[in-house]
C-alpha cells in the first residue's frame, strides 16, 4: 500500500514580492511531491509567509499564526516578520520553525523534519513555470530582492538585506517559460527596479546566443521582445527610467510607471531621506506625457509624517493637482519598529492625519474622475481577468491586478479568462471603466 502523501497548506500575507516567495516555495513542495490543500483541517502542517513592514501588518501576521496555530497546530513561520523570531516565538511558543524573507531552503528543511518526502522529485514533475498562486494569465516576475536606499520610514533593507540583482539570462528564462505556459501578462517587481544591475555591476549574460547586459534598459527591451503585456512596479525615478520611454511609445511595453512619490513637500522629502526636487519631477512628467501621450502613473503618498505642517499637506495637493497621476494609494503615517523616522520629532495628531488623508483622497479623485472620463468613447485593448453570471471583468494597460481599476464588460459572455479584446469604452466613475466589445 502506497504510504499517505503528506499534505501541507500555506498562508501568504503581505506584497507581490512575498507572494513570489510563496509561489517557489510552493513550487519546490509540489516537486518534492507534497500535496498543496486550501484549509487547515486537511493540512499536516501550514506555512505562514508574513508580512513585517508596518506594526499594523505584523499583527495581523501575528494574527494569521496565532489562527493557524489553533485551527492546525504545526505551523511553519517565514516572511519578513521572520526576522523578529523572538517576537513571533513570545506569540506563538509553538510554532515549528522561524525563518526569515526569501530563506526557501530553510522552509524546506523545516517541512522535511515535520513532514518527510515521500518520493523522488525526478518522477513527480511540475510545470516547467512553476507552481503560482496568480490566475494562469498573469505572472509576477521578481528581479532581485533587497534594497539600496536609507528612507526614513522603511526598515526593508534591514529585513530583506541590500539590493541582489538576479542574473539577466535567469529572468528572461523564467519570463520565457511563464508566456510559453500562457501567461499574458508579466509584472516586474523588486524593492527598486530601475536600479536593477547596479550591485553586478550590468554583468552580461548569454540570452538566445547573444551577450545581454543586466540592466534596466536592456532588460525591459528583451521583455518587451516576448509578446505578453509587460507592467513596470516600483520604479524610482533614476534618469535613467527615461530610456524606457520609447519603448512604450512603440508599444513593446506598457504605457504605465508604479513610481512611489511618497510626498511632494521638498521638507517632508529630505525628512523621508527621499530626493526633493518637485519642480524637475513635474518638468519630467510633462516630458514623459510628451513622448507617450497615454502614459499612466501610478503612485503612492504617505500623509502625516513627523513635522509635516499644513504648508507641506498643501504643498503635496498642488503637486498632485499638477501632476494628474492616473492611480494614487495614500497612508497614513505609521512608526514601525526600527525605523529611524521613529526619531524625528513633530509628531502629527492621529486626527490631523485622518482629516489630511480624506482630504487627499477627496482632491484625487475629481483627478481620477476627469482622467477616466477622457477614455469615455475610445477604443482599448481589455485582458480578461474572470466571466461570471453578469459578464466579463477584465482591465486596461492603465490597471495593474489588485490595486488599480476594472473594465467592466457587462453581458458578455462570449470570452475567456486570458483573453485580449477589443472593446469600446461607454462609461467611467473614478476608478473603472465600463465597455463593449468590439
């Protein structure tokens, strides 16, 4: 009688750049010949991947072991709050084993010593694209891990370590393999992406028989190469970034740039030990608007930081009135653990962050809502992302999964998950879009 195949479930928690963490530990357990389960009552064990950026994400991640701890018992612990083991183990005594952000080999020996493999991993094959917790369509597409920069607000250097770029033929081999596997889609995310190559120093590598050099440009022209939709997250706003411009305008890559902003007030920036020059960021946005008329930029702002006066507050909405960003997210400020903004004085009252933030949000949207009237009549290209009972739901090239808008095809049936049609926009409120085919 074959021995039982161990079970084992995972919990993923936190940004895109975690969930790539959970698809290749996922990935190894499936060719290691675990069998992957949704609930914990089925589970042998479960993995916890935690999120350790803001206080508010390590409770809930403190949260999400405590639940799996009562619900399944035999909990592995990985993930950016991994790098606070005593913290966890003072919550949670009982939890099997502690590891921190991208330690893969460590989540799996601590699998093995709870639950031994059962088979040879040369008979159990996966998919050559590995195994993913994204619809079949789209793919993150992780090009290094850590971070250069010393913000004030952020302790991800701390957790993840400096930056450590992948060598650019293994990028464009995983890209290759995840469009060949039907991925329409391919997102590039790091911590920093246009800084991608600077710690390898743009080492070349061979990609189809020719030397490649592992920088950004170069990378986004070979992806660019592959046919599928490419979407650039993270981007910091290097002169460099203005090289992909091109690209975009011939279509190769998406007319989108996710460029964290954070604040426009060149006090707060110095503060957030971020570059401070508003008026070079405007003069370069009115030049990328230029070269690519469609552009969209996505941003986030974080309101309320220590020493923040109304000047400042006021100064960040005029920037984003000038601006015109297509998506914005906003938070409030938030101390975490380590980080040295926790010195600075002039803390903002909760109540003051609260009312700058609804104000924030209130002036962006009538941006939002004059952008999206705009595409009211035009004719776009929609990636599906699901069809129910009332139609299908797909996006734009302006709409990344998750944080961005929907278009909305409502009764239309007559199309797949992973499809691109062409549909004719009818309707817009602030965020989405509704449309017909085509």
């Amino acid at each position: 009688m074959h021995p039982r195949v161990p079970k084992v479930g995972i919990v993923s928690l936190g940004c895109p750049k975690a969930l790539v963490d959970s698809e290749r530990i996922i990935t190894r357990l499936r060719a290691e010949g675990y069998q992957l389960v949704p609930d914990y009552k089925g589970a042998d064990a479960v993995i916890v991947n935690t999120c350790g950026f803001l206080n508010s994400a390590k409770e809930e991640s403190l949260a999400a072991i405590g639940e799996a701890m009562a619900e399944n018992g035999r909990v592995i612990v990985t993930g950016c709050l991994g790098v606070e083991k005593d913290k966890i183990l003072a919550a949670h005594p009982g939890v099997l084993s502690v590891s921190g952000p991208h330690q893969y080999e460590a989540v799996m020996e601590a699998v093995h010593a709870a639950l031994p493999p059962l088979h040879d991993p040369f008979v159990d094959l996966v998919p050559p694209e590995g195994l993913r917790l994204t619809p079949r369509h789209y793919a993150y597409l992780k090009i290094s891990e850590g971070c250069n920069n010393s913000c004030a607000f952020c302790i991800i250097p701390a957790i993840r370590g400096r930056l450590a770029s992948r060598p650019v033929n293994q990028v464009m081999m995983e890209a290759e393999r995840l469009v060949k596997a039907g991925v329409k889609e391919l997102l590039v995310i790091s911590q920093d992406t246009s800084a991608y190559g600077i710690d390898i120093k743009y080492a070349e590598s061979q990609w189809k028989g020719e030397p490649l050099r592992a920088r950004f440009f170069e990378l986004t022209q070979a992806l660019g190469s592959l046919g599928a939709w490419v979407r650039l997250h993270y981007v910091y706003p290097y002169p460099h970034v203005d090289e992909v411009l091109p690209l975009m305008a011939e279509g190769k890559v998406l007319p989108y740039l996710d460029i964290p902003f954070q604040h426009a007030s060149p006090a707060v920036l110095k503060a957030m030990r971020r570059p401070a020059h508003q008026e070079k960021t405007l003069a370069r946005i009115s030049a990328w608007r230029r070269a690519v008329p469609d552009l969209a930029l996505r941003s986030t702002f974080i309101v309320g930081f220590p020493g923040e006066t109304e000047r400042d507050f006021e100064t960040l909405l005029e920037f984003i009135g000038e601006a015109r960003l297509a998506r914005v997210g906003c938070f409030k400020y938030e101390p975490v653990d380590g980080a040295p903004a926790n010195e600075l004085p002039g803390a903002v009252p909760e109540e003051v962050k609260d009312e700058r933030w609804h104000r924030f949000m209130s002036a962006q949207q009538k941006v939002s809502a004059e952008i999206m009237a705009a595409r009211v009549g035009r004719e776009i290209d929609v990636l599906i992302d699901e069809v129910d009972e009332e139609g299908a739901i797909g996006r734009s090239q302006w709409d990344a999964p998750d944080i961005d808008g929907s278009v909305f095809l409502n009764g239309d049936m007559n199309v797949a998950s992973g499809d691109i049609v062409r549909a004719r926009v009818l309707h817009a409120d602030e965020y989405d879009l509704w449309a017909e085919t085509v």
